[in-house]
C-alpha cells in the first residue's frame, strides 16, 4: 500500500493486477475445456448510493471474469448480495432472500451465492451465516470487495468457502474494473468510511476509517462518466466535507470546484454533507458554478440539543440554522433537505417539539424520515429507551404530516414558472409520461418524446403534488 494523504491507503498497482490475473483465471475456469451456455452473475443492491457505486465494481470484476449480467437471481450461476448494514429491516430482508435461495441451489449445486457488503462487517452477522446458512459460499466486507476474484477462484476450485472480514481501517482500490447501465445519472465516490461516530450509526464499524481518493483519480472518472453520456453526476462520500485528497490534502470545495470546471453541459451534486463540517467556502463553491447543482441535502437528526448530544452530532440546533441561513445567502433559489430520526432513546415531548420547530424554520423542501432503530454494537442500543412505540409512532405521524404540507406548500410556489430540468426516463408513476429534475432535484413529469432522455429541456410547471411537479414542455 501506499499513503496517499492523512494515513488514507492505497492499493498498490502490483495488488490490483494480481486481482486481474485472478479473473482471467475465473473465466478460463468457467469456461472450460468444452463450449457451455454462458454463465450470469446477478447483483442485488440494498441501501446508500454508495452501495449502488460498489456494485457498480461487483458487475464489472463479474464481467471480465466471463460473466454475462442478469435481472434474475433464478438465471445466475453466481448471485452477490451486495447488503446495508443501517436498518435492521433492510437486514431482515436480507436475510430471507438468502433463506429462500436454500431450493435454487439444490437444483443448481455449483451455483455461488456471496453476502458482501456493511453487512458483511458485523460478527454477528457472519456467524448468523456460518451457523444458519451453509450455503452460502462466500463472505466478503466492504474492505475486502477488491479481492472477490481471488476468493471466487478458490471456491470454484476447491468447492470450500471463502470469508473475507478483515477489521481495521479500510483500503482505496484504484483501477478495478466497473459496469454502468449508461443512465444520465451517475454516482461517484470520492472518499470511503467515517471517523464521526454517531452514537445509533453502525457505519464507521463496517466501513472503516475515513480514507480520501486522490483528485486526480475523482477527475478522471468524471471525464469517464462524461464520455459514456452522464449528465447529472453525484460525488458520494459518507461526509463529503472530510474530503482531504492528495498529497496537499485538497479540501472538498477546491474538488467540486475543478470538476465543474469540466468541458460539457452537465449538473454537479454531492452527498453527503455533515453539519459539523460545512462552511462558507463550500457555500461559495456551489454559487461560484452554474453546473453545481442548488441542492443541499444537510441531514439535522434533531432539533433538540439535549438528544443532538447524546447522538454524538457534534453541531447545535442554532449552529445548523445558521449554516441554512448562510447557504441560502449565497443560493437564494437553494433547495434544502435532511434527515430527521424520531423516537431516539430518551426523547421526550419537548425534545420533539424543538424538532418540530426546527422543521417550521428551515421549511425542507423534502425529508427523509425514521423512528430510531437500534443497532448492535452503537452506543445508542445500550441506551435507555423508555418511549412506547404508539407514542413514536403518533409523533412520526405528526412529523411526516407537517413536512408533507410544507413540501405541498413550496411546490405550490412553482406553478407558473418555466424551469430548466434534466430528463432522466419514463415517468413510473404517469404513464407514458417522462420524468425529469430541476436543479435542486425536484421530480417534474411532463409528456414527451423518449428521445428527449439524456437533454435539458424547459418546462412550464401547469400544477404540483406534495411530491412532485407537473408541467408542459415549451
């Protein structure tokens, strides 16, 4: 490895081409010495954007080890779970389509089936696995994504299993081969893992440290996702505004900056930012450039400094209205939203109605919305929470109901105008409809031709939903 800045690692070029070496020997295995049906590998993706870029890498690695994709875990002879480790829902899910697999792979005995992903980080999770699900043939965290060749190779040829979960604080694996789908949306990570340990959030065990990737390399995969048609490109980061890349520990601003200095008609945008951490130069940055996109996606968690604290957020209620007002200094038309978590342990009436209060003065224009779900291993699972469920669940009610009316009542604001937007696919809520974004990210459905997709065209807004908009093409 090599330390590319602030004791972020990365592979060394021998290792990755190791890995290559590794797929050729993979696709000479399942090729073999006679001519076959082409085998398929099928990805199923739970969770962040973040997952999605990483399966983006599982695809591609499939491909050049001779795997053709597909859409059903049924036609594969190598199925991935690529897995979310936030939500114990999401880990349910996993876990029963997993268990429903046990018949395929009794019809299909050289079928692989591999758990990667956040999941894949937790000790519990893999003696679950061990112990319940035998056959499942590979474990491999995210730290580790970048040796699935090699550990795919010796279970082909040894029939035993392979599980990757090495701890510490993560590794950068440049050069790995990736599969997009050509859409007009893209995502890109700029940096992994997180060093902020909030007390609910399991990330920073999963994940690992935070760890930079070089700007050079950012830039070059933007020129990448440019050439093949993305027009609306989303730098991903578990907290963008850590950013310090290269050997002078570029700060975030400085790379949005040179990435919207990039030839071609395209929209910016970025996720996610963390409070503690934003500032000025990033709200300068994002005015200083046509092509960064108006929205700021700042999650606030509570509006109650007593539960901000315990939630290890590192900010103050005042301190997060402030960074908004400030934003909005800057970007007047800026589109605003978050995340907001209900019922953490110890919440009191009080401390809601500060959430509340909060939601009146920002006004978001849409929010993301949970009731706490504890998860083994944070500091928050061992705190004491005393709230019942009917009485979360009736302030969740209360939450969702208000921000829904805001977002109708901001929505609202825009009939009548003629807006800028990007077409990215068919509408799948209208029928025969195309589906587009403003520049602060709002969903706008209007009828045209499926030729439009991939273009910025304007549209005259004629009515609105809570959720959407609904215009005309000029």
């Amino acid at each position: 490895m090599k330390d590319t800045s602030a004791g972020k690692y990365e592979l060394s070029p021998e290792l990755i081409t190791v890995q290559y070496k590794y797929m050729e020997k993979v696709a000479e295995f399942i090729r073999g010495d006679l001519p076959s049906p082409e085998k398929f590998c099928y990805v199923e993706t739970y969770g962040c954007q973040q997952n999605e870029a990483d399966s983006e890498t599982i695809r591609g690695m499939a491909i050049q080890m001779g795997y053709g994709i597909c859409d059903s875990a049924q036609d594969a002879d190598l199925i991935v779970f690529n897995t979310c480790a936030v939500r114990e829902h999401a880990e349910q899910r996993v876990f029963g389509n997993i268990g429903a697999l046990s018949h395929l792979k009794k019809k299909k005995p050289g079928l692989v089936i591999a758990l990667c992903g956040c999941m894949a980080g937790e000790k519990q999770v893999v003696e679950r696995i061990r112990k319940s699900f035998p056959y499942v043939s590979m474990v491999v965290n995210g730290n580790a994504l970048w040796q699935l060749p090699e550990l795919l190779f010796e279970v082909l040829v040894s029939g035993k299993k392979a599980f990757a979960v090495p701890e510490g604080d993560g590794v950068i694996a440049e050069g790995l081969p990736k599969h997009r789908d050509r859409s007009v949306k893209a995502w890109l990570p700029i940096m992994y893992g997180c060093n902020n340990f909030c007390s609910y959030c399991i990330v920073p065990y999963v994940r690992g440290r935070e760890r930079s990737r070089r700007p050079d390399e950012v830039i070059k995969d933007a020129k990448e996702l440019l050439a093949n048609g993305a027009k609306d490109i989303t730098l991903l980061g578990q907290n963008v505004n850590s950013y310090r890349g290269g050997e002078e520990g570029m700060a975030f601003p400085e790379l949005i900056t040179k990435v919207a200095e990039l030839d071609g008609d395209f929209r910016l945008r970025f996720m996610t930012s963390h409070p503690k951490d934003a500032n000025d130069e990033l709200f300068k940055a994002m005015a200083g450039s046509d092509k960064i996109a108006r929205h700021l996606h700042l999650p606030f968690q509570s509006g109650s400094d007593r539960i901000l604290k315990l939630m290890n957020r590192g900010y103050s209620a005042e301190h997060y209205k402030a960074l908004v007002a400030s934003a909005r200094k800057y970007m007047p038309e800026l589109v605003v939203t978050g995340d907001v978590i209900v019922g953490f342990p110890g919440e009191t009436e009080e401390d809601f109605m500060q959430t509340m209060a909060l939601i009146e003065e920002v006004r978001y224009d849409a929010l993301f919305t949970f009731i706490f779900s504890p998860r083994k291993g944070t500091k928050a699972a061992s705190m004491t929470d005393d709230t019942p469920d009917e009485v979360k669940k009736e302030r969740f009610a209360r939450l969702v109901k208000r921000q829904n009316e805001i977002s109708a009542e901001i929505h609202a604001g825009y009939v009548g105008r003629t807006l800028e937007v990007l077409v990215d696919g068919e509408s799948e809520s209208a029928e025969g409809k195309l589906s587009a974004r403003t520049d602060g990210g709002r969903l706008v459905v209007f009828e045209g031709d499926n030729r439009l997709i991939g273009e910025f065209v304007k549209v005259r807004i004629e009515k609105n939903t809570t959720w959407s908009l609904v215009g005309s093409l000029v």
